[in-house]
C-alpha cells in the first residue's frame, strides 16, 4: 500500500458524533440476550448454594417436579455429559467452574441444581422447593485467614515480586520516611444487565444469546466443552448491558446450554442480582503496606509495596495492585512484593481497572502523606518526582503528556488557592472543605482482532467485525473508524458487529478493544482502497491511469491524484468498468512485541477532588470533580468524555460506598443486592468535568489509539481521599470511607 495515501479530509474522526445505536436504546428497540423468546423456550432458575462450604446433602427434587409447570430439575446425577470437566483450564483465560459436577460446594452462592420450566413464576417456585440440606464445613473469608503464601504470578502472568534498586538503602538514607498501611474492600460486578442466555440446540449446532466480552473466547469454550466445532456455535450479542470485566469469559450461563440440551428445547437462563454475588467473579479485598522514603528537598529515595490478597480455595486470581508502583514516580529504587490467602469464595476476576483500581488508591494516599511530611504541596511534590522514563524499566514512554494533565486540570479546578495544611477551609455552611490530588494511569493494551471490509459499486461501504459494544459506543466509534478507511462519509457506511460468524475482534477488555479493532477496521479497508486503487492505476481508460507513482487519495466516495486533485473519480465508476460488484479487503491487528520491549506504553491523567465534611456527622459529600487526561489519540470526543465520566464516578464509588459484608461465620454476602451495596446515585454524583488533553503517540499502534474506560478510576479514588484527609486532618486508611472513621477526630 505504499502507492496509495489517504488524508483525513471530510473524516469524522475525532468529531462528536452521537451513539448510532441511542435511539434504538431509548425506544427499546435494542434487543439484549434476555429480550429474545425462541418458539417453544423453556426458563430456567438457579438454586445455589447457602453455605459456603461442604456438601449438598439433600435437594427434595421430587416436589420440585411435580410442582405445575416444572418441566425438569437438573442436578448433578441427570446432567448431559461434558467433553471435559469444568475445572480444565486449557482455553486462555480460563476459570474454574461449578456445572453440577458434584455435590460439592465451593463458595455461598454457588449453583447446585437448575429447575426448568415453562414459566419463569414456575422454575422460581419449583427451585424454592427444592428446600436443600447441607453437610456444612468451617469457612475462611477475611485476608487473616491462615495458610498464606506467596505467589510466582499475579494478574496475568506478571511476577509477584519486582525489584529496581536497593529499596532498603534508599530508606536507610531517607530524610523523611512513611510507613502505613491501607485496605480495600471486597467488591462486586454490579452491570446493569444480569448475565444471561437463551441457548437453542439443533442437533450438534448452538444458537446462544448472552452479552459476551469476548466473542471467540466464549465459543472456543463453549467448543471444548461440549466437543463440538467453534463454527457450529453461533453466538448473538449486539448489546451488552454493561461488563466491566465480568462478562469476558463464559460462567454459570454454560448451565443454560446444559438445560437445553437435557429438556430438547430452547432455555432462557438469566441470575437474578444476588446471583451476581459469587460465580461471575469479583475484586478481591486488599491490604497494602508502603514504605516511602524521601530526601530533603522531596525526591523519592525508596518505594516498597506490598499486597496481601486472596483468591478462591479451589482457583488462582491474585489482584495485582503493586504494579502501579513500577510507572508513575521516578525513584532510584523500587520493590513490589505480594501474599495471598485461599478463601471459601468464588474465584476472583477482572473488574474494571484489576490491580490498578486497588493499588492506586493505596499509592497516592501514600504520595499525599509523603508530600505532607515534606511539607511540601501534593501538586509541586508529585511534579519533584515526575518520571521521564518508566522507573521500574527504564525505557522511555511512547507518549507523556502527565505535565499537561496537571497543569490544565490544576487551572480548571484552581488549585493555586488550596492551603497547604488541612482543615483549613468551610464553606457558608459551616461544613469542612478539602481539596485533593490523585495521578491516573493505565496501559495502553492490544489484542488480536480481524476485520472484513467492501466497497460496492453503488459507492457504500460495508464493515464487519464481531466488535463487542457494553455501553461504551463502539457501535459509533468503529463505524467512525471504517467510515476514515474507506473515504466514505459515515451514513455511508453499513457495519456489521456483535456476532461471532463476523471477523474475530478480539476482546472487550483492559481498555484495548478500540485500539484493536479499531486497528483490524483501518487496514482492512485501507486494503479495500488499495485494490481499487490498483484497479484504477492499472486501466488506460482511468483518469488515475498511471498514477501509481504519484499516489493516490481516498475521499469523499472518489479517488483523486495527490498532486491534482481534478484529476480522479468515484468508486463506482472503477467498479462499474472493471465489470466488478465489490472489491473487499482484510485487515488485521495485533500488539507489536517490538514495540513494547522498548517503549512504555499508557495513558495518563490527573484529578482534582473537592469534598465537603460535616464536622459533627462526619459524612462526606464529594462536590466537585475535574479530571485531565491524555490518552492519545481521539476517535470520538464525546464518547471519551463518557467513559471518563463513568469511570470517575466509580472511583467516587471505590472510595465512599462500594464493599461487600461478609458474615465470616456462614462465609454469605450479607448485602447481595443494589439496596444495601452501595453504589452513587445522581444525587451522589458532584459536578463531573473530563479534559481532553491533546497527545499524539507515533508508537502506540497504527491508529495513536490509547483506551480511556478504565483510567478514571486510579486517579479519582484517591483524590477523594486525600481531599477527606485535607478537609478534616484525618488520614483514613480503610475504605470505603466510613463514618466511624471520624469518630474522636
């Protein structure tokens, strides 16, 4: 393609163009997993588990049955036959799973039995009957469980313990030395769209509804599971009701195909909101202890975090919340360790931000409280140690616009006025006012993805690619993105996702999904543009003839001359003489290895909290929230504001309302529902502003595309506490942060 050069004029990237699919959502005419009925579907409900460890003794499966309208209760003794046992793990980013394969019992909330019915009424009663009985065991849900242990890997694949200098000089020599600990709180996904199936067999071909992550992934383990081939499996999932980490792999929604299968008729499975709480994985609780150490004059002499964290007893996920340490401050030496401990839960997973969420409330709590030791302001001390190159690594970042993020977020939000000591400021009301800083950084990830793309002869586009859109407008932003490969206006454009007969997109997750199907879109129908280009500079007959050399611009549904612009024509008159329909291309994208040995790839950021304290009570208000980010390049301006948004606004959650209570006697979740687990309503949710920070990365990938869905979180959460801290003098450590945490203050 080194002949054919297209500019960007007439694009809409980097225009806010608004969701494609908005009006189909708010008429709801957008269809979800849940909201397909196949002739003669059946509904299935889970019975799980109320203890969280031992054995179903008894399950009272005869009144169950001949309850009216049950049609089948499968348990384990009648449950169709799998090709391998649940807990293989031999697809890539594969769990452990309960699928009835015995009478043990892992985690409270586990499924033992799945009662099928023709009425959704019918299956919720027949399941009530089946009134179990349990051979209980002790249980262990709390980080001082004994039988800790240390890990080779956490997260994927990363080393549990990393090491860059001696960490102990550093502090030996340290002016100005903090030692503290924090802990973070069990956390669960909470989408708005349960997950869920509607599962149909036709001999050994699979029809399947469900909000998936990753298309292909769900149906490599859907294949091993049942042995059947990944093309016999046909996979729906347009829209998705929110994932954040939950809904990549498939789960307990693998019970739905099984009830199919067993009962010969289409299932809809879907769990109910306390269902949510166990088998679809979660954020493990943390607790952190740093050591910072600091010269005189603020620069960082030493960095030392450890993680304790736990995983399920019968699986492996460790949370690893120390590898915020290696990229954010510039230190001589730095050291990240980690434990962990098994508990009788289900197994941990990725959840929005997993390892950075946890790790960076942690690290700038820790920064502030340096920063105050130092006497020196958070801003000024974070700019003392601003790193040029990744401190753990050395290398030199792809792009770093950190400094900008500071300084147009510290303008909008005016911190210059913030006194430097704590509780200094009220407002009319009399209630404390604090003012914190918390810095926001993520990886910039690529998958795998593929993508198909044709131009017609009647001068439309076709795109398709079997994209996942939860909420995040990747219906607007890839049709953007094909709209720019193919020099066609967006309406212009007919693209086609969601479904896995499509191009294998990769994965909605850690925040790469756009930058890599968004990376397949662009060369796919950048090939597009090159065979028709060739087409053209190949025929006498072509106004084009010859310009091979010269080069060639895609634009507006044409193709011109680079260096006359007169001189060119519209696809379809190439087409129509070439006596062709189409021409098509394919395009593919993929993480360059090359590239990230030597370049730190991520997204940066900075936030700016005002909260407000009522000396008396206690209780917190966040009342003002300015982020400034940069993350490359910008495909769409208001979906990114979006995601920022939400993104914020769950580290408002981290840090005042979300955390699950566990009652450590029966190892149950005491606050399984959106009543008493709190998450913000609009009434929590202060003033919210996003600054788009320009930034340009030549190296990140082809598109300078860095993810923006989960950075908000890592700088927001500990901005709030540490404008808690500022507001009242109290340094908590403990989160959520709660009321008891004033008391005495």
């Amino acid at each position: 393609m080194s002949d054919v050069q297209r500019m960007r004029h007439g694009s809409s990237i980097g225009l806010p163009v608004t969701r494609r699919d908005g009006h189909d959502k708010v008429t709801g005419q957008a269809r979800f997993a849940a909201d397909n009925h196949p002739t003669g579907m059946l509904y299935a409900v889970l019975a799980t588990s109320r203890i969280a460890r031992g054995r179903v003794a008894f399950l009272d499966v005869a009144a169950a049955r001949a309850h009216v309208g049950v049609v089948e209760v499968m348990v384990p003794g009648n449950r169709p036959a799998l090709a391998i046992h649940p807990d293989d793990k031999s697809v890539p980013f594969s769990f452990k799973m309960d699928l009835l394969q015995d009478d043990r019992v892992r985690y409270a909330g586990q499924s033992i039995a799945v009662v099928i019915a023709e009425t959704l009424e019918a299956a919720t009663e027949g399941a009530a009957l089946l009134a179990p009985r349990y051979a209980a065991e002790a249980v262990e849900v709390t980080l001082d469980a004994p039988g800790a242990f240390v890990p080779e890997t956490v997260g994927v694949g990363a080393p549990a313990e990393q090491r860059h200098g001696d960490v102990e000089a550093g502090l030996d020599h340290a002016a100005h030395r903090i030692e503290t600990t924090y802990e973070t709180p069990l956390q669960f996904h909470n989408a708005m769209e349960p997950h869920g199936i509607v599962a149909a067999w036709d001999g050994d071909a699979l029809s399947i509804d469900m909000p998936t992550q990753g298309l292909a992934l769900t149906q490599m383990r859907i294949a091993a599971f049942f042995g059947i081939r990944m093309e016999d499996i046909h996979i729906r999932s347009p829209f998705i009701g929110g994932g954040f980490g939950s809904k990549l792999l498939a789960g307990p929604q693998v019970l739905g195909i099984l009830a199919a299968k067993l009962v010969g008729r289409p299932v809809k499975l879907v769990l109910t909101r306390a269902q949510m709480y166990g088998p679809v994985t979660h954020r493990s609780a943390t607790r952190q202890s740093l050591r910072l150490g600091a010269a005189a004059d603020g620069q960082l002499t030493a960095i030392d975090h450890h993680v304790r964290t736990a995983t399920s007893r019968h699986d492996d996920f460790l949370e690893p919340s120390g590898g915020i340490s290696h990229s954010l401050y510039a230190s001589p030496a730095i050291a990240t360790t980690a434990d962990a401990v098994r508990l009788d839960t289900g197994t941990p997973g990725f959840m929005r931000g997993p390892g950075e969420a946890s790790g960076s409330i942690a690290l700038e709590s820790a920064m502030d409280e340096m920063a105050a030791a130092c006497g020196i302001d958070p801003l000024e001390f974070r700019l003392r140690n601003y790193a040029e190159v990744e401190p753990i690594t050395g290398k030199p970042f792809s792009s770093k616009a950190l400094r900008d993020c500071y300084a147009q977020g510290a303008t909008t939000f005016g911190w210059a006025g913030r006194p430097l000591a704590p509780r200094q400021m009220r407002d009319a009301d009399g209630l404390l006012v604090g003012w914190g800083l918390g810095t926001a950084i993520f990886p910039a990830m690529m998958f795998q993805a593929e993508a198909r793309a044709v131009l017609r002869r009647d001068g439309t586009g076709l795109v398709e690619a079997g994209i996942h859109d939860m909420g995040q407008g990747a219906w607007t932003a890839f049709a953007q993105i094909a709209a720019d490969s193919l020099g066609l206006d967006i309406d212009q454009v007919e693209f086609r996702g969601g479904r896995s007969d499509l191009p294998n997109a990769g994965i909605a997750g850690g925040s790469g999904h756009t930058a890599t199907a968004g990376g397949a879109i662009h060369a796919a129908g950048g090939q597009a543009i090159a065979r028709l280009t060739e087409l053209a500079v190949a025929d006498p007959r072509s106004p084009l003839f010859g310009a091979g050399n010269v080069g060639v611009v895609a634009r507006d549904g044409r193709l011109v001359r680079w260096d006359d612009e007169s001189r060119g024509e519209t696809y379809g008159d190439i087409l129509a003489r070439a006596g062709l329909d189409m021409v098509e291309g394919q395009g593919s994208a993929a993480a360059d290895q090359a590239t990230a040995e030597q370049y730190s790839l991520h997204a940066h950021g900075a936030v700016f909290a005002e909260v407000k304290v009522d000396p008396e009570l206690g209780q917190v208000r966040v009342t003002r929230l300015v982020g400034a980010f940069a993350a490359g390049r910008i495909i769409n301006p208001r979906m990114v504001r979006s995601q920022y948004y939400g993104g914020m606004i769950w580290g408002l959650s981290f840090a005042l309302h979300e955390h699950a209570a566990m009652d450590v006697r029966t190892g149950r979740v005491m606050n399984a529902d959106l009543a008493e687990y709190r998450v913000p309503v609009n009434a929590d949710v202060p003033s919210v502003e996003a600054i788009l920070v320009e930034e340009e990365d030549p190296h990140v990938n082809a598109l300078g595309i860095k993810g923006v869905g989960e950075i908000g979180i890592t700088g927001t959460a500990g901005a709030i506490a540490n404008a808690v801290w500022h507001a009242t003098g109290v340094r908590v450590r403990k989160f959520p942060i709660a009321l008891e945490a004033f008391s005495g203050a």
